[in-house]
C-alpha cells in the first residue's frame, strides 16, 4: 500500500527525549493480494500527513487512506505523533491536533465548538474520516468514474457513499446513537468496521509494544478501511448508478403501464426498493407507487409486489387482496378472476403470474380493492 519503502513515522514514549523515522522494507506480496487502486495508485511523495499516535479508531485509518487517493498527497508519509510541534510541520493532520482549517488541511473534530457536518440534509457531526471526506470525496469518486468533479453522477455517488458507509464511521467515532433510547442493546454487535478496526491495535498482552509494532497495525487498518471503502465506491459505480437509472426511467414511463401512475414495470430486473424511494422523494411523485411488476427469470413467470412503506418496513402501502393470499394456481385464479394466477403470499405483499398481462390484471385489481 504504501509502494516500494513504507515508511511510518511515530515519537518515542514520553520517558524519552528523542523522535525515531523509521523506514521499513515493503513485505513481499503475492500479485493477487496487492489492491488495484484504480483511484490512484500513490506515487512516492515528499509530503507527509499526520495523526496520533497510539489506540487508533477506524476514522483516522479510513482518513490517512483516503487522503493518500487524492493527487496532492498521493503517497504521502504517515506521521504519527501527539508532538504539536511536530505536527505544525506536516501537509495535512487527521484527529489530532485540535484544528479544523480545510484550507491548511488540518481535520481534527475533538476541539470544543466543533460542531461541522456533512450538509445536504446530513445532521451526523463529522469524524475526521467525514471531513477528509467532505472537502477531497468528489476528487475521489470523479477518478473512480472517470468524469469531472462537477458531473451530476459523481455528486450523486458522494451523497450515497456518504449515505451508506461515511457516515456510520463518523456516528460511532462521536458516540452517536442509532437510535434515540435509553433501552440496552438486546445484543452485542463487535462485527462493523469500526469494531473490527479497533481489534487491530495492539493487545495488553503482548510483551512487543513497541511504536514500529503499533505502526504496522496501523498500516493493517488503513489497508482494511480502505479496501472496503474502495469495495463501496466500486459498488456504487458497477451496481448502484446503472439500477438507479434503470428505475427512474421506469418510473418516468409508470403513466405508460396504468394511467393511476401507481403501478411501475421493472423492465429490466434489478435492486430497485431503495432507488424507488429515493427517487419518489426527490421527484415529488403523488400518488407514491402501490405495486412493482417484474419477470422472474429463473422461472420466466411474472411477481407483481406491493412496495413496502419505508426501505426497512415490512409493512405494505396497499398488500394484495385479503381474499388473495395464501391461496394459489387454479384456486386463486377462480377467487380473482384473473387467469393464470400462481400464487400470493400470505402478508399480501408478492404475487405471481404466468404472463404478464396477468400481472397487471392482478395489479390493477388490486389497486380498486
């Protein structure tokens, strides 16, 4: 990760008076280990960039990586020292140093008054992984995509990996609940990134606990926070974009399918709850969308589901018929009337048909229940 020579800087413990630089030897890596860093492969660097020494959290990990992406500190020194200093000396400083001054890159949120967040609509305040985030992420997903910073999809994917991974690192790094209750969690959950970023430092038992030690697993969890946090991008380039356009221009063509609007074709399949959604909202769509028509490819018949009331709800805005459900094939097409029925759910929230007229007759009905 860090090219030919990695090199980690740290102070030495108080007790003594003297800085180390260390410069320590690449360990040899098979091809398929080494990431394909196709935001930026770093390129040696005389800058360098600081955070604390010490236990280390999943923000300044995820930060320093992040920051080493962007073409200004592409390759950078990892500087890590509570010496201030030491630190007035350095390009940028993350989580450390009681500054936050994007135009000096200094991104620290412990300071009092700190109080910065995301924007657009974003209430989290920020950790230094979301504030590195914040002021360099466009750079980061425009080379991922491959289009100017300014693109309407590159902002779209700095809102959603904002959305999606950002911002619980920034939440859990500030004790920021998932919930407003003073009810204890009804069980223990050390499996996010942040917890097992965490894992890496060193244990209280280990009789090695030196800084070049403490260094390396730093270096660990730089290299787990950035692998996901490229894995996200990548997912949002590669899957997220293409079904978001695909649901939009099904949605645009709804009227097309029913003139209520409310029943949408997914003319191609593909993840489409969340996109719905966020697209309803954005658009201002009323009435919302009741049913989603789409084949099943595996069996090449055609499910017509009831959306749900919000992306983590199991409760439908209009379930299929109560008379419906349970009920399958020649019964149920007795029951609806419509032909070729081959089942609905007992919550009323999927059904099938054979074809697809069937579907919508079965939509459509519905819809007048």
């Amino acid at each position: 990760m860090f090219g030919g020579i990695r090199r980690l800087c740290y102070e030495l413990p108080a007790l003594q008076s003297r800085r180390l630089t260390v410069s320590m030897a690449a360990t040899p890596r098979s091809p398929s280990s080494v990431p394909n860093f196709s935001t930026g492969s770093p390129t040696p660097s005389p800058k360098s960039v600081g955070t604390h020494n010490g236990t280390f959290h999943c923000d300044e990990a995820l930060g320093c990586f992040m920051i080493r992406l962007t073409s200004k500190f592409a390759g950078s020194d990892i500087v890590r020292t509570r010496d201030p200093k030491l630190l007035d000396t350095l390009d940028a400083v993350l989580d450390v140093g009681g500054v936050y001054d994007p135009s000096h890159d200094r991104f620290d949120h412990h300071q009092k008054g700190f109080s910065e967040v995301f924007g657009h609509g974003f209430i989290t305040k920020l950790s230094s992984a979301g504030l590195v985030y914040k002021h360099y992420g466009k750079e980061i997903i425009a080379k991922e995509l491959q289009l100017d910073e300014q693109h309407e999809n590159v902002h779209r994917m700095y809102l959603a990996v904002y959305k999606s991974f950002i911002e619980a690192i920034d939440a859990i790094d500030n004790g920021i609940n998932r919930y407003d209750t003073d009810q204890p969690p009804k069980y223990v959950n050390n499996t996010d990134l942040s917890s097992r970023v965490g894992q890496l430092n060193l244990d209280w038992m280990d009789p090695d606990q030196s800084a070049a030690k403490e260094n390396a697993a730093f270096e660990k969890a730089m290299t787990l926070a950035g692998s996901e946090f490229l894995e996200s991008v990548r997912f949002h380039v590669k899957s997220w974009l293409p079904a978001r356009s695909i649901v939009i221009q099904c949605l645009s063509s709804s009227g097309d399918i029913d003139p209520s609007e409310e029943i949408m074709l997914l003319n191609q399949f593909c993840p489409w709850k969340l996109h719905l959604f966020e697209l309803e909202e954005e658009l201002k769509i009323n009435p919302p969308t009741k049913y989603v028509i789409y084949q099943d490819e595996r069996g090449k018949s055609w499910r017509v589901q009831a959306v749900a009331t919000s992306p983590s709800s199991f409760e439908s805005r209009k379930p299929l018929p109560l008379p419906w459900r349970g009920l399958r094939d020649e019964e149920l097409s007795r029951e609806s009337g419509i032909p070729g029925c081959v089942f609905v759910h007992m919550s009323g929230f999927i059904g099938g048909n054979q074809t697809y007229d069937g579907a919508l007759a079965m939509a459509r009905a519905a819809l007048k229940f």
